[in-house]
C-alpha cells in the first residue's frame, strides 16, 4: 500500500514538475511547430506514377501449395514429375529491376518533349549546365558512346557492361526513386516512379513496367527460342539437302532415258532411297520447327494489366499535414523530456564533481 502511495505522489510530483515548467515545454513546441511548417513547405514536391499487372502463370506450373511447401524444402516438383522448371517468380522480379543491365536499359528512356535520355534529365535536374554535360558526355562518356553505337545490332546477352562512376551515381538514384514491389499472396505487381516533374514519372514508369516485362518475356523463352533456332538451323539445311537429291535424281534420269542396264537400275534405286529418308528427316524436322514454334509461343509470358500508368494529379511527397503533427509531436516529447531529466542529471553531475 505504501509503495503504491509512492507511486502516485512521484507520478504527481512529475506532473507538477512538467506543469511549473509548461510555458518552456510550449515555447519548444511551438517552436518545432514552425520548424515542422517551414520543412513541409520547403520540402520537394514529388509526384510517384504506378502501374500494377499480374503475371499469367504456365498451366504446367507447380504453384500449389503442394508445390510452394516442397520449394521450401529444395525439392523441385516440375522437374521430378517431369515438366520444364522455367517460369520465373515474381519474387525475382525485384532482382531483375535492380541488375545492371535493366537499369542502363531504363537510363536511355527518352522522356520529355525533346525525347532526350533519362540519364541527360537527370543530369540536368541535378544542376549541370548543358555545355558541362555535353563536356562529359564526349570525353569521358565517350567509350560508352562508341561501345552502345558500334554495337547497336548485337545480342544483349552478349554485352560486356563497363560501368562507370557516374553510372553508379545514377544507379544509387533509381534505387530511391523506383520501387518494384510483389504481393506473394495475390500474385501482384506494382512498379513506381517518384520524381517532380508528374509527367516524366509516368513515361518513366511506363518504360520501366514494359522494360521489365520485356526482360521477363526474354528470361521466360529463352530456352525455347533457342531450341526453335538450332531446330531451324537443322531444317533448313536438310531442306538443302532434300532439294539436292531431287534435283540428282531428275538430272540422272534426263542423262539416262534410253538405258535400261542393271547398273542403272541400282544406282537410281539408291538415289531414290537415299532421297526417301531424307524426305522423312526433312519432314519430321518440319514438324519439330512447328512444334517449336508453338512451344515459343506458350513459353511467353502473359501480363494482365490491372492499373495502367497514368499521370499523377496529387503530390505523394511532402505530407505537409503529417509533416507538422510529426514534428510538434517531437517538440512537446524532447521539451518534456528535457524538464523530467534536467533535475536528476544536474544532481548527478554535481555528485560526480564532489566526489
């Protein structure tokens, strides 16, 4: 009982302190008050343009939650039963939108009326005058000018990225501007882009959600599109093989009309068998490369797009309001805070010196 009377004569005690005090925990406040108001107006506005698209997953996928529990434990399902393991997670999807060459992809966008790079915008907005940035761009830029021109026709896959200083500056800035988030449960997607100007967030966001598909798409049928060429590659060169022994075996019996001898009769009987299982090949091969096809077709990924990139009309950043509750809430703490602790650590400071 006495500890408890205790209690409640040092919480009122405390709250005298704070209530002697009041005139000095108002003025803090109000002071962070203003200094919450000045922030928030201050403060960048910043506008942030979305999409959302929800990935068609293969039917052949093992995305039960059979399947989900057996992925824990590093068994694949796909592969034991038989079927091709080759669908990406959305899971990954972040991955794939912070590797280097998606973000050199989403650097040359061209945004804006004049259609200029994103990579020249930004450099740009970050202050650099246009005969600076011009400077760069053709002296140390230079390599990278020649390197991406020369090798405009080249396969992606086979680029050697040189990345730069600069690049990795401009790397640091898509991190905190581009967000790419995935809902595991409900298989969504969302892409965002933040940034001041409104209309270049959303032909920022559009490019980076299509750039990402793109990549997704390519990781998707990269085995069948390879599987379609070296199918291809096959047939047509049986299919030159085909047309060469058709063409023997008329030439063979133009040169020989009028000759019945037996050694015609066998070398005929040879080109026409050699021509019959050419013909099977070539024909099986035929096959193959429609099967291939269609193949290439069902390894491609479908997107349904649930919210299309629009333009932003309200600012996302700065929360003015929050801004002001956030830091006149700060004020009152620290004021009277301050009030509660002045008193214990004075006396403790001054026990220290006596000591």
């Amino acid at each position: 009982m006495n500890d408890h009377k205790e209690d409640e004569i040092d919480l009122i005690a405390l709250l005298k302190t704070v209530f002697v005090a009041r005139r000095f925990v108002i003025r803090i406040t109000i002071l962070f008050s203003i200094l919450g108001i000045v922030l928030a107006l201050v403060s960048p506005v910043r506008y942030t343009a979305s999409s959302m698209f929800m990935p068609q997953l293969s039917e052949g996928q093992s995305n039960s939650s059979l399947g989900g529990l057996a992925s824990l434990a590093g068994i694949n399902l796909t592969a034991i039963v038989g079927g091709q393991a080759q669908e990406i997670a959305p899971s990954l999807y972040p991955q794939i939108a912070e590797s280097s060459p998606y973000r050199m992809s989403l650097l040359e966008t061209s945004v804006g009326e004049s259609q200029m790079s994103f990579r020249d915008y930004v450099q740009i907005q970050e202050g650099e005058g246009s005969i600076v940035a011009l400077i760069k761009k053709y002296t140390i830029g230079l390599k990278r000018l020649l390197f991406s021109s020369n090798n405009a026709d080249t396969p992606k896959d086979n680029i050697l990225f040189d990345i730069s200083e600069e690049d990795r500056d401009l790397f640091e800035f898509l991190d905190q501007i581009l967000s790419v988030e995935v809902d595991d449960q409900e298989g969504l997607v969302s892409i965002s882009i933040e940034l001041s100007d409104r209309k270049i967030a959303a032909q920022l966001a559009q490019a980076a959600t299509d750039l990402l598909q793109t990549k997704i798409i390519a990781f998707k049928s990269q085995s069948a599109r390879n599987n379609l060429q070296f199918i291809q590659s096959q047939f047509d060169a049986k299919r030159q093989e085909f047309e060469q022994i058709q063409d023997s075996i008329a030439m063979f019996k133009d040169q020989n009309l009028n000759i019945t001898s037996s050694l015609y009769q066998n070398q005929l009987t040879r080109l026409e068998s050699q021509f019959a299982v050419t013909s099977s090949v070539f024909q099986e091969l035929a096959g193959q490369v429609e099967q291939a096809k269609i193949q290439v077709n069902k390894d491609t990924p479908i997107f349904m797009i649930i919210e299309p990139v629009s333009i932003p009309l309200k600012r996302s950043k700065p929360r003015r309001t929050m801004t002001v509750i956030i830091w006149t809430f700060l004020g009152g703490v620290i004021a009277t805070g301050w009030i509660l602790v002045k008193a214990p650590a004075f006396q403790i400071l001054e026990e220290l010196k006596s000591s």
